[in-house]
C-alpha cells in the first residue's frame, strides 16, 4: 500500500538528498524506487530505503564515483566490499591531499622568488643515501628515459627527495619507472627550510650515467646535492656534478596509483622465458607508431596466469582477463638479474599493468597496455 510508502518529496526532505538528485539516482540505476506509479510516473520508497538513501547522500559529499555509490549500495552484506571501496576512496583522497601540500610549497616558493628577486636565496638540499640502493634504483628506471628530442624533459631521471625517501623516475610516455631509495640523513644550507623538505631535480641521463659508473660497486653512503639548477654527488671522496633540466616534470604520483583486479606472484625468470617463448604478433603501437612485438598476458575465471598470441582464443569463463602488451617493454621492465620472484599487477585490458620485485614493492615500473584491432 501507498499508505507504507515514501514519497519522493518526503524521501527528499528526510534523506538530504533534492528531489532532482533522486530523480537522477533512479535513472543511474543506483536508487530505484520501490514502486513507479504506471498512470503518473511518480515514484514511491520502501521505508527501508531511507538508510540506503542517507548513505548515498553521504557517500555523495565525499566525492565518491557514481559507480562506487552503485557498487557500495549492491554490496553483499557481510562482504567487506562495500568497506574496501570506502576505503580506496579514502586513500585517494588523502594522496590528492599529500599532492596539494607539495604543489601548494612549491607555488609558494615561485611567489617569493617572483616577489623577491633580488633577496631570495636558492636552497640547496643535501642528503646521503645508501650507494647500493642508489645504483640499484638507477638501474632501475635507466631503461624508461625518454629519447624524442620533442621532449627534452624525459631524457632524464627525476629526482624527487620527499622527506625520508628519494624517488628516482623515468618515462618515456608508453612506460614509466619508479624506485625508491632510503634517505638516510638530510639538511638544507638555511636552517629555516625544514630539512625533510621536498625538493626535485631532472638529471639529464648523460650526468645520471656517470652518477651510476662513479657508484660503481661502492657500499656506504652516498652524498647528494640538489637545489639552483645544479646536481652534485660525492662517494668515496670523488665528486661529479652538473646542471639539471631547466624543463618542469610532468606529475608521475596519479600514474603510478594503481588498483589492481589481480595480483600474480611468480618468478622472474618464469616470466621472461614466457614472453620470449611466447608467439606475438607485430602491431604499430610502439612510440611514433612504429611496430612492436604484442603479446598477451591472460587470467582465467580461477585466476591462472599464462602468456598467449594475441590472436589465441578467449577464454569464456567469468572473470577472464586479457591484456595486450609489448613484449620488449615487459621484457626491459624486468629485473636484469632475473632470479627472484616478481608481483605482476594488472587492473583491465585498457588499465596500466605494474609489475614489481616482490621483496622491494617502492620499486616497480608501469606500462600501457596495447589495444588490440577489433
């Protein structure tokens, strides 16, 4: 009976949520009344619709993406989806948070060099990392420096000290590298500048190379300069030094949050001797359209992992996942001492896939799938 039903009206004025909205949560398939009236269309509530209809208005003011409200609202009880999805929610938004505070320190400074000119003093960043880790995460992200004189910026490896840890990127577009390195001890040369502040520099890869052949096997610690356009690095009392990119880098952090729908673990060396066994087909979806080696990764409806052609048959069983890559990219973003056992990430057929070294999860590379012709 009507008698036990909401109305839309007071569903509204019950829930915070305007009429409008309801009207547009229906038609999203997110909140369907209990009963649409045929000869008026107007749409009545169950009154256990009104918690449903307070989440969502919740949910609603903190952002969340219509498909999660969908997603949380169809949750099975006792699931722990609903939670988990409220949960990534808030992990983002605290990422974009952490990524507003940085940007916002670094506006902050180019207004006080814009306002002061003359009075403003560069500050220089000094810090010491341990060498192992330091030639460790050169090698690797070396292999993701951009070439294309179009783009002078990506032909160097960031370095980005924030706080405790130095991050060493690299991208060339198709694919992106990260590593991370223990910073062990900083400062900065005003005592007014926090000495866990952020700073970056973009080591063109010629003065990143000769960082890399000066570490050499060295163990202990390294020292690292950076700040005024310039990059210095002292081991075992030798010293190289050079100027950085004058480019900005593009903002790497959103590109390497992933959330993957599988989580394989297995050998390196499994892996690569796959994918070099492994039949390809050669589509123009490397950089400039040139041709590439595609082949492809797959999961079955159990969650068996398996490198395939691009051409072979899928498997129709729920839950199937098919992801085309280039081949010499996974190749390349494979530790080149391949024992060791590997996490290969992937989210969808058009969702970038990560693949990391199971024992150092900072340090892993990214790569864009390859769309496979219809």
């Amino acid at each position: 009976m009507e008698s036990d039903l909401r109305s839309i009206g007071e569903l509204a004025r019950d829930s915070g949520l305007s009429i409008s909205a309801l009207r547009f949560y229906d038609g999203a398939g997110v909140l369907a009344p209990a009963r649409v009236d045929p000869r008026t269309g107007y749409r009545w509530y169950a009154p256990g619709q009104l918690a449903d209809a307070r989440l969502l208005a919740r949910l609603r003011r903190v952002g969340l993406p219509l498909a999660d409200i969908r997603a949380v609202l169809g949750a099975a009880p006792g699931s722990g989806a609903a939670q988990r999805l409220v949960d990534g929610h808030l992990r983002r938004l605290e990422d974009g948070l952490a990524d507003a505070r940085r940007e916002l320190s670094s506006i902050r400074r180019l207004i006080d060099q814009r306002e002061n000119p003359m009075t403003t003093t560069p500050v220089e960043y000094r810090f010491t990392v341990p060498a192992r880790e330091l030639a460790e995460a050169l090698d690797a992200v070396r292999f993701a420096v951009g070439g294309d004189p179009e783009l002078p910026v990506l032909s160097g490896v960031l370095f980005d000290l924030d706080g405790g840890l130095l991050r060493l990127v690299a991208t060339d577009r198709y694919r992106i590298a990260l590593a991370e390195v223990t910073v062990e001890s900083s400062r900065s040369e005003e005592s007014v500048v926090p000495a866990a502040s952020a700073a970056s520099a973009v080591v063109p890869v010629a003065l990143a190379d000769a960082v890399r052949a000066l570490l050499g096997s060295a163990e202990g610690a390294v020292e690292l300069a950076l700040g005024a356009g310039e990059v210095r690095v002292t081991v075992g009392g030798h010293r190289i030094e050079g100027a950085a990119l004058d480019h900005d880098y593009p903002d790497y952090r959103p590109l390497v949050r992933l959330e993957p729908v599988h989580r394989i673990d297995l050998p390196a060396a499994e892996l690569r001797a796959a994918l070099v066994s492994a039949a390809t087909s050669s589509l123009p979806s490397g950089p400039h359209g040139a041709a590439c080696e595609v082949a492809l990764l797959t999961v079955d409806g159990e969650g068996r992992f398996a490198v395939a052609a691009p051409d072979a048959e899928a498997d129709g069983a729920a839950g199937a996942l098919r992801v085309a890559v280039n081949r010499d990219f996974l190749l390349e973003a494979l530790p080149v001492d391949a024992p060791g056992q590997l996490v290969l990430e992937l989210g969808g057929p058009i969702t970038p896939l990560a693949v990391r070294p199971a024992d150092r999860p900072g340090t892993f590379s990214v790569l864009m799938p390859v769309r496979l012709p219809a």
